[in-house]
C-alpha cells in the first residue's frame, strides 16, 4: 500500500481517537461537577447544623417565652432545610432526626402551620414517630 493509501485509514483513526478523548474529557467534567456538589451539600449541611446549635445556646440565654418561641421556630425551619439537603444520606437523617427530638416539646406543644413545610419533611417526621396536627 502507498502512502495515500494509508490516509483514510490515519484520518479515520484520528478521527474516532478524537472522539474518544472528547468523551474521556466530558466524563471527567462531570464527576468533577459532581464531587464538587457533593462537597457543596455537605458545607451547607454542616453550617446549619452549627446553625442548629448556636440558636440552641442563645435559646439557653434567653428567659421569656416570646423569645422561646421564636428561637424554637428558627430551629425548626433550620432543620427542615438541612433534611431537603441531606435527603437520602443515612447518616444526616440520623442527626435531623435527633435535632427534631431536641424539638419534641416545641413540635408536640405548638400548633403551628404545618402547610408551610415541605411534604418531604412532614413525612419524615410522622415516619419518626411525630403527631403533627394540621392548622386550619
């Protein structure tokens, strides 16, 4: 065979590795992509947890019932928005559901719009073994 022979053969190989490279190139933006998400979900999870905490420690500070309720609520919201960040990670739902047991009180006791949450949250909680009254 002569060389111009071979050219064909040379650009169609060029061509498919070309691809293939573009492919390879492609794949790995897209893990990169995704780790970095990952990454992302968890430092919002871990901010609202401390979140979660410091309105824990200001509530201890706080002595009126005004206060208290506001602080409860906070908690509350704060926690819903870690669960729809977290939602099907094992062990985040492990902390929420422990965050909503240092709620117990204020959820059991409180009668407050429950068509204001998310129905994913809403359903975790009952799943955990919380009554929640809807407010008409």
């Amino acid at each position: 065979m002569t060389y111009a022979e071979y050219l064909p053969i040379a650009a169609n190989v060029s061509t498919v590795m070309a691809a293939v490279t573009a492919l390879v190139a492609v794949l790995i933006g897209s893990w990169q992509f995704i780790a970095a998400q990952k990454a992302s979900r968890e430092v919002n999870a871990v901010d609202l947890f401390l979140k979660f905490n410091q309105l824990s420690l200001d509530q201890s500070v706080a002595d009126n019932q005004d206060a208290d309720f506001w602080y409860n609520n906070s908690k509350l919201s704060v926690t819903e928005s870690l669960y729809n960040i977290i939602i099907g990670i094992e062990s985040w739902e492990h902390t929420v559901k422990w965050m909503l047991d240092c709620q117990v009180d204020f959820i059991n006791e409180t009668s407050f719009a429950t068509n204001t949450y998310t129905k994913e949250f809403l359903s975790f909680m009952r799943a955990k073994g919380f009554n929640l009254i809807p407010q008409s």
